[in-house]
C-alpha cells in the first residue's frame, strides 16, 4: 500500500509475476472497466468480489484504500509492505506517468484527464497529511520499502 505514485503497482506487479501469485488492483474492485468507460461496483457486488479474491488461496492486493472493506485484507495478509515514498518524488512520478500516457507510452486503467490529472495531486496530499498517519496508526506490523 502506499500513495499515488509511489511504486505500490509497480513492485505488486514484479512481486506477482516472480511469486507467481495473482494480483489484484483496489481501483479494479471498485470499478469495472469498460472501453466506454468505467462503472463503479455497488458495495454489494465490491465486498462480494473482494471477498472472493481473500478468501482465495493466494493474492497480492494492491492499493492505497484503507477504508472499512479492505480491512479484511489486512487481517488475512501475511505480510503488509508499506511504500513510504517520499512527497516530492510521488509528485514527478504523477506528472511524468501523465505524459507517458497522454503520448500512449504508458497504459492506464483509466482515461488520462486533467480532472484526474489534478485529483492526484490532491490524493497524494491528502495521503501525506492523512492516509500516512492512518496506516502507521493500523497497528499492523508494516515493513517500509
């Protein structure tokens, strides 16, 4: 877990592919994706589906929510891996992953917009002053990379 741009997709994915263990994305349980365009999940049908993939043998979650229905993720992890990555770096790495995918080097699950653009400028701020905080507060066992 960890903020917006702050590497949490990227070592899921590596962690993944070297593990051989399925991941899954937060943002993915929240939403389906379409090529039309996405549909948030009722809450129903999100618990349903989240508690499907922990109750599966093996998974790697990935994400940055911290809310209620996650929190059986973090009862049933074996290992918690917290990326604490440092503001201003996270703050280049939303503006360059913005570019890359505006010129289609980068895919994303999402429509590059300036309204999202923007909002993670805001989530990463918000992560800084209170997601952080929150996440130290869980008092799980949290190994920062």
């Amino acid at each position: 877990m960890g903020s917006v741009g702050s590497g949490k997709t990227t070592l899921a994915r590596e962690l993944s592919s070297k593990l051989n263990i399925p991941l899954y994305e937060l943002d993915n349980v929240i939403w389906k994706r379409y090529e039309s365009g996405d549909i948030r999940r009722t809450e129903e049908e999100r618990e349903e589906y989240f508690n499907t993939i922990i109750n599966s043998e093996t998974w790697i979650v990935e994400g940055v929510h911290n809310e209620e229905w996650v929190s059986n993720s973090f009862r049933n992890a074996e290992l918690i891996i917290f990326l604490d990555t440092n503001y201003s770096v996270r703050t280049y790495r939303i503006i360059k992953r913005f570019i890359l995918q505006k010129i289609g080097l980068e895919r994303s699950n999402y429509k590059p917009t300036l309204n999202i653009f923007f909002k993670m400028f805001k989530w990463n701020r918000y992560f800084e002053e209170v997601g952080k905080i929150f996440i130290i507060n869980l008092g799980y066992t949290i190994i920062r990379y």
